[in-house]
C-alpha cells in the first residue's frame, strides 16, 4: 500500500502539489481564528488570505527552487506573526512542507544553514515584533519544534534515498560483476577447450606422421612390418577420431542429443599411449619410484597430457631417439620427468636415413607454453631444457590433494 502511494505521489507530482497547496491555504485561514483567551483577535480576514496566498505560491516552487520557497514561507510566518497572529502549527504549515523539501533535495550544511536562520528569524519576530504579547513559550519553544521535525523528517528521506541510491548501485555493480566474470569463465573454457584440442591433434598427427613416414621407407625391404605400421596408423587416427569427438563434444549444449562422453584420459591410459608411440618408431622406457597415490582428475588429466605433448615433441624433433619418462611419488608431489637421448641407439624397425632427417632439437612453440600453463593451472610447475649430456629434458611437479581413505570415509 505505501508503495503504491509513493509510486503515485511521483508519477503526479502537480496533482500532489495541488492538493496539498489547497490544504494549506484552508489551514492557514483556520490557524489564523485561533487566539489564546483574553488576547484581542484581528477581526479582518484579507490579510491571513493574502498571507496564506503568498505563503501557498512559494510551497510551488519547493520542488524546483527549495530555497526561494524557504525563504517566501519564512518571510509570509514572520508578517503573520508581526500582525498578531499566533505561531501555531497551522500558520506554520506552509514553512514547514517547504524546509521539509529543503532538506531532502539539498544538502545537510544547507539545509543547517536555513534551518538556523529560520529559527532565529522566527523567534526575533515573534518575540520583538508581536503586538498581542503571547506567552513567550509559544514564541520560541514553539516555532523552534516546528521547524526542526520537518527537518529531521525531510533528512531521514533524503538519506533513506541516498541509502536505496547506494543499494542499487552496488547491484548493478554485481550484475556487470558477474557478467564480467561470466565471459571471462567463457573465455577460460575455450581456452582449455582450443589447449585439449591443440594436445589431441598434434600428438596424433605427430605419430601418423612419424608411422606414414616410416612405414613408406619400409614398404620395399619390409613389406610385413610395413603392414603392421599401417594397422598401428589406423589405430592412430582412430583414437585421435574418438578424443576430437569427446572434446568438441563439451560445445554441444546441454539439450542436443548426443553419444556420451568418454572420461577424460589420464595416466591409466599411459601404457596405451606409450604403445602408440613405440608403434611410430620411438623407444619409450617407463619408471615409476615410490608408491602410486591417487590423483585428483584435474592432476590425472594434466600428467597424462605433458607425458603426452612432450613424447610428441620428440617424436616430431628427434625421430629415432631414446626417450624415458619417469613418475616419481612423493608425499604431497607427483615429479614427471620426460628425456630424449640423441646419442642413444636407433630402433631398429626406424631407417638409418630417417633418423637423421629430423633435428634433434624441439622447437620451442606452443607445446612448451600448454605444457607450463597445464602445469600451472592445478599448481605445479614445469622446467624444460637442454641436457648437458645431449638431448631435452621436461620436468614438473603437480601437487598431489589428499584422498579421503576407506577408513576417513566411513567416520561419520
């Protein structure tokens, strides 16, 4: 109910003004008859009529000029008070509403400021100035209260209005907050999206490449082994067929009809991954030092893929190279360090002619940047270099979180 009053109220405001112009008009006259017993009253009423007239017009502009309008109310009080007429709260009515506009649309010193002199103003009239002699608490008690609850009144709205001003501005401030932060989650994803996308198709085109390659140098001396190279290649594009799917597959929306998604890979698939490489011609040894922990999939998904980008480096760089990965548990750390020996044997299923095609050292591309921000993005840290011995070396270390154990688990 109050608030559709105050939705009223601001959406006509003449009509309001009006209203209340009227009423003050009707109760300037009705304030101007009363008189204390054994005082004399004025019996003429034009000049209460002219007063209320004056005093009615300067309450129409305290909208629009709030202290113009202060000072015609406070001027048209003090002439009706120097006539005889008694300060009541009727014959200050018009000051009143208008300090009251006052001090909402102005400022707390202004409206002190006009607030004092009003008073002051007031009560020098009514106590100097007044021919009946009314009693002097009605001439200073009096026309101080009735200035200062309008006030008080006019400033509790303003800053009420102030406070509802401030609310609405930190909900917009959130609201474009959380659209902010909304893209930059979007962008965020894309990013891991393009980073998934980008390790899926370098690693498997890496090794087709390395198996076509390798299989077209064969395919005279070896024919055999040169099928095999074909079925592995198969295998090669068949997988790399599956992770695109699973992986562009996050963009559907969630009420398109879709096969559903294989999990993500991590390092359970290591042996597969290590099948794939060796079918491409790269010797790959795995070592693994203290006990395996359980990793957090976010961990899981991480080591999988820097194994994964750095095997395909070398395969791209250093064709025919040894390479050795090693995972090494710790407490709270999974170390993963992944090494190419230039000078170590060629395999024998790699010709001699296409060890030696390929540089032995990897470019530092967009492989190495994945590698660290994968690395960064659950908390670890990533190294890579040349080794002094010959070769490159990948090294990091992703944090390992605690697992609840079986025993933790069923503690209520």
């Amino acid at each position: 109910m109050n608030i559709d009053i105050e939705r009223y109220i601001a959406d006509h405001p003449r009509v309001v003004d009006t209203v209340t112009v009227v009423t003050l008009f009707v109760l300037f006259l009705v304030g101007a008859r009363i008189s204390l017993p054994g005082t004399t009253q004025r019996e003429e009423l034009w000049p209460a009529v002219v007063i209320a007239v004056n005093a009615c017009a300067g309450v129409l502009l305290s909208r629009s000029h709030p202290r113009t309008a202060v000072v015609v109310t406070t001027v048209c009080a003090m002439t009706a008070s120097a006539l005889g007429y008694l300060l009541t709260v009727l014959i200050l009515a018009p000051a009143m509403v208008a300090v009251y506009w006052l001090a909402i649309l102005t400022d707390r010193r202004t409206t002190r400021f006009y607030c004092l002199g009003m008073i002051v103003m007031l009560v020098a009239t009514a106590t100097l100035l007044d021919p009946v002699d009314h009693p002097i608490v009605l001439k200073t008690i009096a026309p101080i209260a009735y200035v200062l609850v309008p006030v008080a009144s006019g400033s509790a709205r303003r800053m009420r209005r102030a406070y509802l001003d401030a609310v609405h501005a930190r909900a917009e401030h959130a609201e474009r907050n959380r659209e902010e932060e909304a893209r930059h989650r979007v962008t965020e994803e894309r990013m891991r999206i393009a980073r998934e996308l980008h390790d899926v198709v370098a690693h498997h085109l890496a090794l087709a490449n390395a198996q076509a390659t390798t299989a077209a140098h064969l395919a005279r001396s070896n024919p055999e082994q040169t099928r095999r190279m074909l079925n592995d290649l198969t295998g090669t594009t068949s997988s790399a067929l599956r992770e695109l799917k699973a992986t562009v597959g996050l963009l559907r929306h969630a009420d398109d009809v879709a096969a559903p998604l294989e999990p993500a890979p991590g390092l359970s698939r290591l042996p597969e991954l290590l099948d794939t490489v060796r079918s491409a011609g790269l010797g790959v040894t795995l070592t693994t030092v203290g006990r395996e922990r359980p990793l957090s999939p976010g961990v899981d998904l991480t080591a999988f893929r820097i194994v994964q980008e750095a095997l395909t480096n070398i395969t791209k760089h250093a064709a025919g190279a040894a390479a050795c990965v090693r995972l090494a548990y710790s407490a709270d750390r999974l170390a993963i360090t992944v090494t190419n020996n230039t000078t170590a044997a060629v395999p024998a299923t790699v010709p001699a002619g296409l060890s030696n095609s390929v540089a032995a050292v990897p470019t530092r591309g967009f492989g190495l940047i994945g590698m660290r921000e994968r690395a960064q993005s659950v908390g670890g840290n990533l190294e890579a270099g040349h080794r002094p011995e010959g070769g490159f070396e990948v090294s990091t270390a992703l944090p390992l979180y605690p697992q609840p154990s079986e025993e933790e688990e069923r503690t209520p």
